[in-house]
C-alpha cells in the first residue's frame, strides 16, 4: 500500500475541515450567525474532527473499545454542540 | 537547579507529533518553502514542548548523604542463585524458576510449548554470548572486560582489539552525534550519554565461576580488576514487543523481553568495538557492572516509575537498557528530563494493582527507604523513589516460570507510537494531580492495560493484528 492508515485518515480529515469550512461560510451568508452560533457551531465541529481522528487511530491500533469510547466521549458531545448551534442560529434569522 | 529548555533528544518525536496534529500541516507540506517550514515547526515545537520537558543540571531524584553503592551481591539473582543470603525462600524461588523456565511446558495457552520455544529463541543469543549478565554478572561471554592491542603481523579474523591511533572529533557535539548514529544504526532505539558516576556503580562483584569451581576466595572481586578508569557511559534503550508485552504474565512476554536482551548484547558489544576501532577503551554491559535505571535517567532517557523501571517518553516502561563503559570522555554529555511520569505515578498504582506478587509499593509519596516489611537487602537505600519487593516479584517469576513484565503491560505509559496518545501524555502533563486519577480511570474505560488475558496471545500470532504507527 502507498499510503498508511494514517496518512490516509489525516488527508481525509484536511478534505473534511475545509469541507466544513466552506459549509460555514455558505450558511453565514444566508444566516448571518451571532457570535454564539459560530462558538457553538465551531466547537461542535471541531470535537467531531477529532472524534472522527480519535476513532479511526484507535481502530488502526487495534484497540476497538478505545474507537467506541472516544465516540461516546467525543462524539455525542459533538452532535449536541452541532444540533444546538443550528438551532441558535436558525432561530436568530 | 533546574532550568527548562527544550531538549533535543526527544525533538524529533514531538516534531513528528506536530506535524501530524497540526491542523493545516498538509497545506503548509506543498505551499511553504522547505527551510521555512523548518523554522516553523521549530517555532510551534520549542512554545509548546520547551514548557512540558523540563531538564535538569543535576540527577533529579534526592540522594541522601549515607548512600552506599549497590553490592553485586545484594541483587536477587545472587541471593537466589549463589548463595550469598541464607533465607530459603528465595533460594526456593531461584529452584521453581530454573526448573518452569524453557524446560517445564504446560497445556495452559501462553505457557504450552510453542510459548516456551518462542522464548527461548528469543533468549538465546544473549544466553549464548553473555550468559548471565541479565543475572547482573559481569564479564559474561563478549562482554568480557578484558582490552585487547592487536600484536604486529597477527592475523585476526575479528576487531576487538584497539587501534593504537585515537580519531580526534572536531567538537563534543559531533562526537556525541557520531557515538549516538552508530547505536542507533546497530540498533538502539534511544541513546543518552553522561558522565561516569561511582554512586551508580556496583560496589563490588560476583563470580559465579569462581563458585561452581569451588574457588570461594575468588567469589567476590573489586573495581580493581577492570581495566581502566571509566569516564563516561553510554547508555542505550530498546523498545520491546507492545502486542508481547501485552500478554503478561506469559512465556510470550518473555520472549518479547529476551528479543531485547539478544539485541542488546549484540548491540553493547557493537558499540564497545567501535570505540574500541576509534582507539578508545570500552566495556559493554547489560545488567552487570553497574545500575542501569539511574545511568539512563541521569542521561536523560526517562523518568523512574513506581515499579522501578525506566519510564520514556516515546516507548513508556515497555524498554531494555544496555550500557558501555568508556574513558572517552571529549563528548557532550546529555541532561536528566522530567517530562510527569512520576508525578503521575503518585496517584496512578495501576502497576501495583496489577502486579500478581504485590511486590509494588501502593505509596502515595516516593521515600529514601523500603516500606514493605520482612527483609529488603536488594533495594538500593537511599534514593527518593518507589520501593518495590524484589523477593515478592522474583517469588511470582518462579511460580509463572517466565519474567511476567504485567507491571509495564499495564502501565498508562505503555502505549504503541500513536499521536493520539503523546497528545494524552502532554495534557495529563499539563494537569495537576487530581486530574490524573481521572486520566487514569479514563485508560482503564477505553480498554488498555487490561494483564491476564488470553486473547492477547491470539493477537500476538494473528498476522493481522499489526498494524501500529499506520504500517
């Protein structure tokens, strides 16, 4: 294989954040958020890269309950935070 | 005393941890010119680590003023195997050891025979060139003492002798890069250097040859017989099997142990004779001659640990330590790093609680004497640290009749080389104690450290069950 698992996992995460980047300038556009919303928004998005990279590495190292750990810890917390800042910020408009 | 800088040592580690967590690296990979991405990395890397390792001038554990160095006749094995204390007990323990070891195989998975020959393959290049020197026995097979001139016209058909002409390095620095290259090139995993300190040497020696031949006067010998006045050691880490480790206490732990054992003897000896080939004396050693876990701490390869071993940065407990004896000394020398392992350690106990002999402390606070009750002649006295039983541990070696290593197994710091977990290891750094408790209940949640368990061994001979550091 050209690429490691973990090359992979981190170009995939790059595509992802710019992807989510782009999402959020496209809905300010059309939402114009409050400061709220992009804290909310941001963090949500930010701890759901990280879960994504969390569960990926620890199925990599063969430690399966590590990768459904870090979704319970990281993950919910990331929809919740996700789910919330939509909602604040369809509110507003 | 203590001055934070960054250290060099371990730059490289944490470079490649910020280069795969920093977000935006792959851009910065095709944008940026090469020198200034360096200058960058170098930026991030001294704002961020220069703060979480912390080095010291001096050895960064409180030596009293009473200490004594160690007696080679007060380690376990000498209690256990030559007589020189005369409770039964350990002697029982040395017996039940020597008669399970590679002989005795049992149907129990972990311990049946294609355990036991896994180990002993991987014992046998150390058992067979430098037999006891894991026992602590000095000039043991190639890791004799003895330096040797090659004579005019002689031919010899190998290189350890010293060339009469001494390579001269243009400074200390380059010297150190040259001695640490070519470690790492026989096939050290960490390398340190520091100066040779008499507190950290045996006391005296024992010669178990001496004793099978009936020669009880020549049992125990001085510093007198070696051969030169050492200045500096070099000292060497080997990082272990993680999936062999895991399956403590088996004959697969062991054998992920001896493997190391046999690297480190070839590679000591190496070493020692390309000292010898740039005209300088060297003695290469393992377990002998001096105290290993204060020569590597002192330059700069870890931290002690609740369990007595060395805990490092990159490879946690999960490590086997090598030394050579030099009098080269135009060297720069390494510093002791703190980097909150044995912070961690004060509130951790994992170790202890999975020990099977309850041979560790459960202190909260390191001390300068044993705490346990009953006999302690094999610890040395006098150093701030943990105190572990070594009877009790060697009483569980004899009853599993392999080295059982569950201590680094199930240590937060045994970890395979992920970014996931140094990025853990820096934020537990960052906390204060209680937060570790925390952490520690956290590793535990999310699956490692777990001893005892057979599956582990199907992992170790599953082929597809490696695959760390994205290989």
């Amino acid at each position: 294989m050209i690429f490691t698992g973990i090359e992979i996992l981190f170009f995939t995460l790059g595509l992802l954040t710019a992807l989510f980047i782009v999402a959020l300038v496209k809905y300010n556009k059309e939402l114009n958020f409050d400061k709220w919303s992009w804290i909310t928004l941001i963090t949500g998005g930010s701890l759901a890269l990280f879960c994504i990279a969390w569960s990926v590495s620890s199925v990599l190292e063969g430690v399966p309950r590590a990768s459904s750990m870090g979704m319970v810890v990281f993950g919910i917390p990331s929809i919740v935070l996700l789910l919330l800042g939509r909602r604040m910020a369809i509110k507003k408009k | 005393m203590e001055k934070k800088e960054l250290d060099k040592s371990n730059a490289l580690n944490r470079r490649n941890f910020l280069k795969l967590g920093a977000a935006g690296a792959a851009l910065g990979a095709v944008t940026i010119p090469s020198k200034a991405r360096e200058n960058l990395a170098n930026k991030i890397d001294e704002k961020t680590a220069g703060d979480f390792i912390k080095t010291h001038d001096d050895f960064p554990y409180e030596v009293r003023d009473d200490y004594q160095p160690h007696s080679n006749k007060d380690i376990v094995f000498s209690g256990a195997f030559w007589g020189f204390h005369p409770e039964e007990d350990i002697k029982q323990s040395g017996r039940a050891f020597s008669a399970k070891t590679y002989m005795h195989f049992e149907e129990k998975k972990g311990f049946d025979q294609l355990a036991k020959a896994l180990n002993a393959g991987a014992w046998s290049l150390h058992n067979a060139v430098t037999p006891m020197s894991s026992q602590g026995i000095s000039q043991e097979g190639i890791f004799k003492w003895e330096q040797s001139r090659k004579k005019e016209g002689e031919f010899r058909p190998n290189h350890d002798w010293i060339n009469e002409h001494q390579y001269q390095f243009n400074n200390k620095k380059e010297a150190a890069d040259c001695i640490k290259r070519a470690a790492r090139l026989y096939g050290a995993d960490l390398v340190g250097i520091t100066h040779r300190d008499k507190r950290w040497d045996y006391r005296d020696f024992i010669d178990p040859h001496a004793i099978m031949e009936g020669r009880k006067e020549d049992a125990v010998y001085g510093w007198e017989r070696f051969p030169f006045e050492p200045k500096s050691v070099i000292v060497m880490a080997f990082e272990m099997d993680y999936e062999g480790i895991a399956t403590a206490p088996t004959d697969v732990e062991g054998a992920a142990a001896g493997t190391m054992y046999s690297q480190m003897t070839k590679v000591a000896y190496q070493l020692s004779i390309f000292l010898k080939q740039l005209g300088y004396q060297a003695v290469p050693c393992g377990n002998d001659t001096g105290l290993s876990i204060p020569y590597v701490i002192a330059a700069g390869l870890g931290e002690g640990s609740r369990m007595g071993n060395l805990i490092t940065y990159k490879y946690g407990p999960r490590v086997r330590l090598a030394k050579v004896y030099t009098d080269f000394d135009f060297v720069e020398y390494d510093k002791p790093i703190e980097f909150g392992a044995m912070e961690f350690c004060k509130n951790c106990m994992r170790c202890a609680e999975a020990c099977p002999g309850k041979a560790i402390s459960f202190d909260k606070e390191p001390t300068f004497e044993p705490t346990y009750e009953g006999a302690n002649w094999y610890n040395a006295k006098g150093v701030k640290k943990y105190y572990m039983d070594a009877k009790k541990c060697f009483h569980t070696w004899g009853e599993f009749g392999t080295d059982c290593g569950s201590c680094m197994a199930s240590c937060p710091y045994n970890k395979p080389d992920f970014w996931h977990h140094r990025l853990v290891d820096k934020i537990t750094a960052a906390m204060p104690g209680p937060v570790h408790d925390f952490m520690r209940e956290m590793d535990i949640a999310f699956g490692y450290g777990d001893v005892d368990n057979p599956e582990k061994i199907d992992r170790f001979f599953n082929p597809k069950g490696r695959s760390y550091n994205g290989k």
